[in-house]
C-alpha cells in the first residue's frame, strides 16, 4: 500500500529528513482521539504554521507580480487564492486526501472530502515543508501547484477587477472613468455584450461578457494588465 511518504517523492519529489513530521501533518485529531494510547501528534499545530506561510510567500508573490495593484487589490487577490475552497481543490489535484488518517467517526461521515478537512490538510503539509525543508523548497512546491494558477488567472473570477482599477487610477486624484457597451452579439437568450471602458477620454481596455457587468469587468482587468506591462516594460 502505498504511504504518504513514497506519494510526496513520487508527485513533487520531496525526501522528507524527519518522516514523523510529514505523517503528523497528515493526522487528523479524530484519528489522534481514537489512538489516544499512542500519544501521537495531530496536523493543527502544522496547519497554523502553513497558515501563516501561505499568507506570507503569496503576499509577496502577488506584490513583485503586480507591482501597480494597490494595496485592496492584492488583499482580495491573496484572500481569494488561501481561501478554503482553492487550498482545498490543491490537495485534491494533488491526491492528498488519500493520505489523511481520520478517525472512524469522521471516515463514516466523509470527513476525507470535507472542503475545511482538505484546507487544513494542505496547511499542515505546507508547515512540514517549511520546518523540514526550508522556505526554498517551500517556493519550490509552490511554483509547481500553486503560482502557475495565479498567472493563468485561475483566482481572477472572483476579483473585483472595476474597483481595483479605480483604486489604482484614482489614486493621485479624481479621474472619470466610463464603461460602454460597444456591441451585442447573439440572440436574447444568449446575448454577448462588448464593453469598453474609458478613461477621460481614452479607451483602455475592452472586455466581452453574458451579462454588462462580466464585460465590464473583463474590460477593467484588461485595463489593469495593460497598466502592468507598461509598469513592466
């Protein structure tokens, strides 16, 4: 039967030093409470280590990856990305759930698939990483699973992209900003907007939605990427 040990070499090539570190990140306190003979250490303590290193090493990824993105923007971007539910869908992809050792209590009630089970689970094996390995191998985990996403805008969905650029040009001073549907496309029951949002007097992104408010803000995260690269270039 394969072991959580022999799944991390296999999936992100990580020989733990201290192998007890890893198999507690991956002990729940319901398997704990069931095997209380044995003394044995739960995830929690790993997990609010994780915790703590997740906020820490996307914070400053967001930061140098956006370095126009005011301070509210990257707030909402880092909250959407260690939000339960992303951390969560993390260890699925990742098989993850395979490994936690549950008490019979919590394995009868499908705590293996439960949304904050998983969350907590990613977080502990996150804080064993770190005290095993370090914050480089932590990065380089996390450039394997997670930062990838961030760029491909896998987060995006639930950004506020019109306040973010309103933030961000408004900034220095007042500024008029306008959104415009430009076109319609398609039937009414699957209508498509076109929306282009100006600034003063200048277009400055354009964005296509099924509903005015998608296009708008498809229009307002164009904007922003724009503003970036020129910040970039």
């Amino acid at each position: 039967m394969k072991t959580i040990v022999n799944h991390v070499k296999e999936v992100f090539g990580l020989t733990f030093h201290d192998e007890s570190i890893l198999i507690e990140a991956f002990t729940h306190s319901s398997y704990a409470n069931d095997h209380r003979e044995e003394n044995m250490k739960n995830l929690e303590r790993l997990e609010f280590l994780g915790d703590s290193v997740l906020e820490l090493t996307v914070s400053e990824y967001l930061y140098h990856k956006y370095p126009i993105h005011p301070e509210g923007q990257l707030t909402r971007m880092r909250s959407s990305i260690v939000r339960a539910e992303s951390l969560a869908q993390l260890a699925r992809e990742h098989q993850l759930q395979h490994f936690v050792r549950l008490g019979k209590g919590e394995e009868q009630m499908n705590g293996r698939m439960r949304v904050s089970l998983l969350c907590d689970v990613f977080e502990a094996f996150i804080g064993a990483i770190f005290i095993d390995q370090g914050m480089d191998v932590v990065l380089s985990v996390l450039n394997q699973v997670l930062f990838p996403k961030i760029d491909s805008g896998a987060f995006s969905h639930g950004m506020d992209h019109k306040t973010a650029l309103q933030e961000l040009l408004q900034k220095n001073g007042v500024v008029t900003i306008q959104y415009k549907v430009v076109d319609k496309r398609g039937p009414d029951h699957d209508r498509e907007f076109v929306v282009e949002v100006y600034v003063e007097e200048d277009v400055f992104g354009r964005g296509v939605g099924r509903s005015k408010k998608m296009a708008e803000q498809a229009a307002a995260k164009q904007a922003l990427d724009m503003l970036e690269e020129s910040k970039e270039s």
